[in-house]
C-alpha cells in the first residue's frame, strides 16, 4: 500500500463515476486534499453511506496518511431552459462536497524501502543505549545534530520521509525503554547486520517437524520471525548459547531453535522486535508474542464472540468491473481478505491490519490458513489456488460449484449487489472485459464466495477459526502450529 497524498488519491477516485449507486461528478484536489462533489440530492443517510464507502475504498488501497471530513452540502439557483416548455426556468442545484484532507503530493515522497527505516529505528534506539540520548519529542531526535546527521544519510536526504518516520521512532524508543532500562543492552542491529545474519542462518540449520513426525525445511526467515531489529545484551555469549543447542548434523528442530530464543529473551539477554509504524497522536505499545499463553498475551482477542466480529464481502460496482475488498473487523484489528499485490491472476492473502498503526500486521501463512480451514470444516472444498478457479465467461458457466448458494449464505455479509442474478451478472461481464484487471478481479471474487462460504459454513457461533487467523497473520503460535513462529517482541 502506498500513503495518501493528492496526486494518488485523485488518480484513484478519477477511476470512479460513482460511489456505490451515487454519480461522482466531479473531484477537486483542493490546498489541503481532495474533494469529491456530487450534485444529486442526498439524505443523511445515504450521505452515511457515501462516507463509509469512501472510507472502506481508502482503507484498502491507502496507509491511513488521510483524514474524511463529513459531507458539506450547499445550493444555487440558476436559469436553464426547461426542456419540455422550451422557457428559462428557475433550478436550483445542489452540491455535496466530502474532503479527504492528505499532504501535498509535491517534492519528496514519504514511503522508503523498509530496510531503511528499520535501521533508521535501530540507530535511534542504539543512541539512547550508547549514547544517554534523551528523546522526549519526536522533534528532539531530528534537533539532537549527530543522530539528524546521521539519519539524514540512511534516508539519502530525504526529509520528508524522515520527518514522517521520525514519530515512530519516537513512539517505540518510549514505548521500549518503558519496559526495559537502556543499561540492560547493548546494541540494536537490523537485518543487514552480521547477528541477524548470524540468525538467519541458524534458521537454515534447523527443521520444523510436521505433525506426522516428518522434518521439513522452515522457509523463509521473516515467516519463521517477524522481527525487524534485534537487541543483545553480550552477542558472543549469546551466539555461543544458540550454537551450542543447535546441532549441524541436520537433526536440529525449530522447537529448539524457539526454546534457546525463549530462554536468552527471559533472561533479557536477546530480544527481536517487531515494528509498525504509528500514525499521528497515536501511541506505541510493547507486547510479547510467543512468550505466555494466549489469555496472556491476547486477553481481548481472547474474549471475542461471533457478535463483535463484523464480515463483510464488497461487491459494489466500480471502474474495475466491482469493488475486489473483502473483511472482517474486532476491535482493533482488520483482516482483509483480498488478491494479493501482483499483476494477472494471483490467491488470496489474509492480511492483518492493527488501527492505531500505519504498518500491516503481517500476512497469514497460506498454506497453515488451508490446513487451518479444514480443521474447522472437514468438508470445506476450497483451495487457494487461482488456477483452479475460472478465467474466462465459459470457464464460469463450466464451473461445478454452486456459486449461488454460496452467495446466498453469505447474504447477510454482502454488500452491493442485492440478488444473485446481479452479481453474476457482473461477473460475466467482467470476465467478457477486453481489461486484464476486470478479469482478475472476477476470480478473485469468487475465491472470496468459496473461502466465506466455507468457513463460515460450520460452527457459526464458533470465533475460535477468526482468531486462530489473526494469530498466524501476526506469527502468534496456535493449536495447529504448534511452537512454529519466534518468540518475539512487538512494538505496534
């Protein structure tokens, strides 16, 4: 996702000729953002559902780098000819305006590849530990002359990414020292540093066993352990612990691996962080992941009922043939459901987003979320795998599955088309589009009535399945994975 500015968000809605059944007609990058105005005569209602309709398009295309005001109405009269008298005749106009208030797009922009600002974090946090700073603004880190010097390199003098960033540096050196005192470590490094190297390849010493009792290769470091910086307190005796419980014969497991982190972590000689970026006037937080039991470590999370989750799966029109978001909501959490970042058919992603925080809260395993599925429903037949499902209008009226009454369960989640008839009729026109994209997103739509329909489908009261992808989206272990994911720290 890329932040909010006034050239991208009127690029976007310059895609549109509604929003949901309303014509847009017209929009206007203004001083301070973007206004969309629409001329026809609005309820209080249904200037609501513009707004929440906004909202949800902004949501998913957009980090939240923007604020929606409410919706302003004013009104005109004007002589026009009446066409069915041939005289001038007095009308009066009406125009809605909602401003979507976002930075200028001019000059630098403020997104940067993520390994410069997880070690422009390292480096605040090694100033504090090495050096006493004391950052009590974020505007202190960027008037301290050697830490802006030095920031100022790592973001090849990009100010306005620094700026940006420079909160979030401050929000998590608070929120850590917090926890723990600058005297108990030592040094911070990122990922190009040798002791996460160090760690990367421990990784690829060890197996994960599977339930069958099989070893299988882990994969990839970040799924294993979202940790972006790590923390040490004495990197040669710590190395020398994690060396010594891992064996290089090829027998060593990532149970072991996980238990040698666990202890130097409660010993507070080694702690891996996960970072997200904070928004403006919100505040950083430090949990452990992987640490305690999930009542622990999750006691809300922990006391959700089917009542406070909210689906819903988007089917509303739009310039790509329909609106492709799909989610569910509880608390201060989003999962969206939706294709992944690719061009050309691609499977669905399960993707945690934290409210309060500018960053994801990572992508669920897709292959566990699969295993995960039929754990809750033996006879679920989805598989997210797009070459399985239709590319084509004939593919689509080949296709066994009964997409209708998937699309009837989820009635009650859907938004956008009210009948079945409707949608698939979208969906045909969609998949007759001459435009790769219409087509992408008419498969993708319906993965999205299979993935629903399936889980759903069983134990309906039952929130265990939601929370369990959350959990893998956040590398939180569950049930089924056992000890699979890094005990780690979060700072989010």
């Amino acid at each position: 996702m890329e932040r909010a500015d006034k050239e991208s968000v009127t690029k976007f809605f310059e895609k549109y000729v509604k929003i949901k059944s309303f014509p847009l007609k017209n929009i206007d990058p203004g001083k301070d953002g973007v206004d969309l105005i629409f001329t026809s005569k609005l309820t209080t209602s249904q200037k609501k559902t513009i707004k929440n309709e906004v909202s949800n398009l902004l949501g998913e295309n957009f980090l939240p780098s923007y604020e929606i005001m409410d919706i302003v109405t004013t009104d005109d009269e004007d002589e026009e000819i009446d066409p069915k008298t041939g005289k001038f005749a007095l009308v009066r106009r009406y125009f809605h305006t909602l401003s979507i208030k976002v930075q200028n797009s001019a000059g630098q922009k403020t997104t940067v590849d993520t390994a410069i600002h997880e070690a422009g974090a390292a480096y605040v946090m090694t100033q504090v530990l090495n050096k006493n700073k004391k950052f009590d603004s974020p505007s202190a880190i960027l008037q301290d002359e050697e830490t802006n010097r030095e920031l100022t390199k790592l973001f090849s003098g990009n100010k306005r990414a620094l700026e940006d960033w420079s909160y979030t540096y401050f929000e998590h050196q608070k929120a850590f020292f917090k926890k723990f005192q600058p005297n108990e470590w030592k040094v911070f490094e990122h990922q190009k540093m040798p002791f996460v190297k160090f760690l990367q390849n421990q990784c690829t010493l060890v197996k994960e066993k599977t339930p069958s009792g099989q070893l299988k290769n882990v994969g990839k470091y970040e799924t294993w352990n979202p940790s972006d910086i790590w923390v040490v307190k004495n990197k040669t005796e710590v190395k020398r612990k994690i060396e010594k419980a891992i064996q290089t014969d090829g027998t060593a497991t990532l149970l072991q691996l996980n238990t040698v982190l666990l202890e130097l972590i409660n010993k507070k000689e080694l702690i891996g962080l996960s970072l997200k970026k904070i928004l403006d006037k919100k505040s950083a937080t430090f949990a452990y992941v992987n640490m305690n039991s999930k009542k622990i470590e999750f006691s809300s999370v922990e006391e959700i009922t089917m009542r406070d989750i909210k689906f819903e799966i988007k089917t509303e029109e739009t310039t790509d043939g329909m609106s492709q978001g799909a989610y569910l909501l509880f608390g201060k959490y989003t999962i969206n459901v939706l294709k992944t970042a690719s061009s050309g058919f691609s499977n669905l992603k399960y993707e945690a987003i934290i409210k309060g925080s500018g960053g994801r809260g990572g992508n669920a395993p897709v292959a566990i979320v699969q295993q995960l599925l039929k754990s809750r429903n033996p006879s679920s037949t989805f598989v997210n795998d797009n070459k399985k499902y239709p590319r084509t209008k004939d593919e689509f009226k080949k296709d066994k599955r009964n997409y209708e009454k998937m699309y009837n369960n989820l009635k009650g989640v859907i938004t956008g088309s009210r009948k079945y008839e409707e949608f698939e009729g979208r969906i045909v026109s969609m998949f007759e589009s001459n435009i790769p994209k219409k087509r992408e997103i008419a498969q993708i739509k319906l993965m999205q009535l299979h993935f629903f329909s399936d889980a759903l489908e069983k134990k309906k009261n039952d929130p265990e399945f939601w929370k369990d992808l959350l959990y893998l989206a956040i590398k939180r272990n569950i049930s089924l994975t056992g000890k699979r994911f890094a005990p780690h720290g979060k700072l989010a």
